[in-house]
C-alpha cells in the first residue's frame, strides 16, 4: 500500500510496511489526512507527535535514508540518515535520494500532510 506524503510544497510517495502499525495508520487516514509539524533532531531525522497512539512492532533496526519510522507509538519520524535503535519501520519514501530528502526537508521544522 502507498500513501503521499506532502512535505512543504514537495509531494512523496511513501510505501508502507505489512504490519498491524501500518495497517493502523491507514485506517486513521480513511478519516482524512493527518498532519504532523516536525522538528528536525540531530541532523538525521525529522520528527513529530501524531497526536494519537499506533500498534508497535519494535525490533532492533539499523535505517537509511528514506525510512518512515514509528517511534515510542506516536512519534512519525522521516529518517534522511542512519541510526540504529528498537523501532517500528511504517514504510520508505520511494524514487527519492537522500540529496532530494534533504532538500526537501532543509535543516528547518516542517509539516507533512499524510493522505491515501
């Protein structure tokens, strides 16, 4: 399954992982869209507080560039670097290099609109 991810202008397409996490956030998007303000942490990472609690389905995970990880059930975190640590992978930015990620996501906060 895919979802668009609408960073600042720059539309994404993200494909989601098969588990109970990403099963859950598309039935939160049949709702409507979500939208996340993200702060950029440690030069490798975006992250924001959904505002609401997913399943996890944490295992020791090294990411890349392009990760969509779910952190502590209800931190979305866009990953532009690596970083090993106990997570929940939602899915990955598809056809996107790191450069593009980040330009795209700049050094500055963002917001991204999730939607199906």
């Amino acid at each position: 399954m895919n979802i668009k991810v609408n960073v600042n202008g720059t539309e994404l397409i993200a494909e989601l992982e098969n588990n109970s996490s990403a099963d859950a956030l598309v039935e939160k998007l049949k709702d409507g869209n979500i939208t996340v303000h993200m702060n950029d942490y440690a030069n490798f990472e975006k992250v924001g507080s959904l505002g609401f609690r997913l399943p996890t389905n944490d295992h020791q995970y090294t990411t890349k560039p392009g990760d969509i990880i779910l952190y502590m059930g209800n931190q979305l975190v866009f990953y532009y670097d690596r970083n090993s640590w106990n997570f929940t992978k939602l899915g990955e930015f598809q056809n996107v290099t790191k450069a593009e990620l980040m330009k795209t996501f700049g050094k500055r906060d963002i917001t991204a609109e999730l939607s199906l």
